[in-house]
C-alpha cells in the first residue's frame, strides 16, 4: 500500500491534535496500518501545534523536507512555514481565516494579505484548497469545530483513503457526546468544500 504523509499544524486552541487523532483511528478501523506523532508547542500560549499521520506502513514517524503528501494548515502562515516540507505534488489544504501572532496583535508586526499567500502557494504545490474554516464552524453552532471543519475537508477530497461513512462513524465514537451533533455538521460542511475543490479540478 502506497505510504501518504499527512503533516496537520496549527496554533494551541485549534484543535488539530485531535483531527490528527480521528485520522489515526479512521485509518485503524478499516485495517489500514497507521503512524501518528506529535510536537507540542506551547499551546497553552498560543504556540504552534504540529502532528503527523502516516497511512500504509511507515517504518518511522517523521515526515521530512519535501515528503508531505497532503498539508493541513488551521491557519494560513503556518502553511507558508511547512512549505519547506511539501513538494510539487503536495495537496494543501488551509484555513484562510488567520490566527495573528502576538507581535502582530501588539502592533509589532504586520500580517500579510491572505490572497498574496495564497497566490504564493499555489505557485509552489499540485493543489490548494482554501475554505473559510471559522466560518464553517460556526455555521455548525460550534465555534471550536474548526478541526471538524477541516477533517471534513481532507476526507472530501480523497488525498486518503478514508471514506465519509468511516470518519463520521468516527466522531461519532470519540468525541464528546455533547459535542457530536455539531462535530457532524461542521466535518459535513467541510466534506463539501473537499468534494468542491475536486469538480473544480475536473471541470479545469
């Protein structure tokens, strides 16, 4: 079975963590062999937050430079800083709505348009899927299944093979019952802005 490298980064809050995780289990639960890893920033601050998962047999858990099948990026810098881990034909999937760093918040710095990092990475990657993931959970009801949103997203997509039906049994199974309602309707929304990026893609 052909190995793909799913690298997820974020900043603390975001909960990227967890859609690493459900991946991690997806992939379980229909046999497919899994690695999954993590590097914790200082999340409580606000830090970065990277996790890898590695579907079909990885014999390690580190992803390096230029090996990154499929980019999941919760916030839009954060993906310009893992370009260095992608390739031409990495699929990266972002949030485009940003999470500003501190300096940025105190007036020491400036964030730069999102359409010139989008632009940007285009130029560097196979595909980009771009989607307004804040937006998206809270049309869900839950303003913190922004990681639904984007789980959504990758499954919709088919860059792994983990189909719908799987990853909603998934959620269903582990994550909080108080939340399950809305962890489905924010991973479905999420489905389709996937399944949107790939007629876009035939129809192109």
């Amino acid at each position: 079975m052909r190995i793909t490298r799913c690298v997820f980064v974020g900043v603390g809050g975001q909960g990227n963590l967890l859609a690493s995780n459900l991946l991690g289990q997806s992939a379980l639960s229909v046999g497919i062999p899994v690695v999954v890893s993590e590097i914790h920033g200082m999340a409580q601050r606000g830090g970065v937050v990277e996790s890898a998962v590695l579907l079909g047999g990885a014999s390690s858990p580190i992803v390096s430079q230029g090996e990154t099948d499929v980019l999941i990026s919760f916030e839009p810098l954060e993906a310009v800083r893992l370009l260095g881990k992608c390739n031409k034909d990495t699929i990266i999937i972002m949030n485009v709505q940003p999470l500003p760093p501190y300096t940025v918040s105190i007036g020491q710095g400036v964030y730069p348009p999102i359409q010139e990092i989008v632009d940007r990475i285009q130029t560097m990657v196979k595909k980009v899927i771009a989607l307004r993931g804040n937006d998206l959970a809270e049309q869900a009801g839950n303003r913190l299944s922004l990681n639904m949103v984007m789980l959504g997203a990758l499954i919709g997509s088919d860059a792994v093979p983990i189909t719908v039906e799987v990853m909603r049994d998934t959620i269903s199974n582990h994550t909080k019952k108080a939340f399950i309602e809305s962890n489905l309707k924010a991973f479905e929304l999420g489905v389709k802005e996937g399944k949107k990026s790939n007629r876009s893609m035939s129809a192109s």
